[in-house]
C-alpha cells in the first residue's frame, strides 16, 4: 500500500504546489492519458551536487502523495528527506517559462536553479 499525505489547513504539507503550477501540471498531463501525476524526485549529480527530476508517473509503492489543487504529485521517500517544505511553482514572464522549484533546505544552488546542495 501507498502511504498518502493529503495537507489539510492545519499541516504543512510535504512539497507546497502553487495554482500555476497544478494548472500547467493538469494541461500537460491531457497528453499523457497512461499516467496519474507527477514525480518529483532528487537524483545525484548536477553541478551543485544534487538535481531535480520532472517527469509524469504513476503512483509506486512507499510513495508520498502531494494533492493540491486537483493535482497529485509523488514523491519517494528518499527524496522526501530533501524536498520537506519545498514549494513547485510555474513561472511564465520574460526570463522564460517553466516550473521553478523552491526548496528551502537547499545551501546553495546553480545558476540554472536545477541543482543544489544541502
């Protein structure tokens, strides 16, 4: 079985989910009808010595589940460890377009913000 966090006005979710983001999350995942949400995941590597990982997944046993705004993003528990607090945000303004991620944990980071260390 899948444990399942589902943040309540009370608790401090896992990884906060903004509206734009859920909404780019919901207009993406039209084009891949075999998948349930999203994964964000923290692999090795990257220039500062962890990076972020995006892609659209199924729920996988030991996940966390994040709801948000009609969204479900999972997370391993590995990965857990280094995104509490986190926030997944969509950014669309002159400087460019995509999810930015805000992690509070985080040292220091690249100059891309894909990477960082803790």
């Amino acid at each position: 079985m899948s444990e399942s966090t589902t943040a309540t006005a009370t608790e401090q979710a896992l990884v906060n989910i903004t509206e734009p983001a859920a909404e780019e999350v919901k207009r993406l995942l039209t084009e891949e009808p075999d998948k349930s949400g999203l994964r964000l995941e923290i692999r090795g590597g990257g220039c500062s010595g962890m990076s972020y990982g995006l892609s659209f997944d199924n729920v996988q046993e030991k996940d966390n589940v994040v709801e948000a705004h009609g969204v479900k993003v999972f997370i391993d528990p590995k990965s857990s460890i280094y995104l509490k607090g986190t926030t997944l945000d969509f950014q669309n303004g002159l400087e460019g377009k995509g999810f930015v991620i805000k992690n509070p944990q985080a040292k220091s980071s690249c100059g891309c913000g894909s990477s960082f260390s803790v």
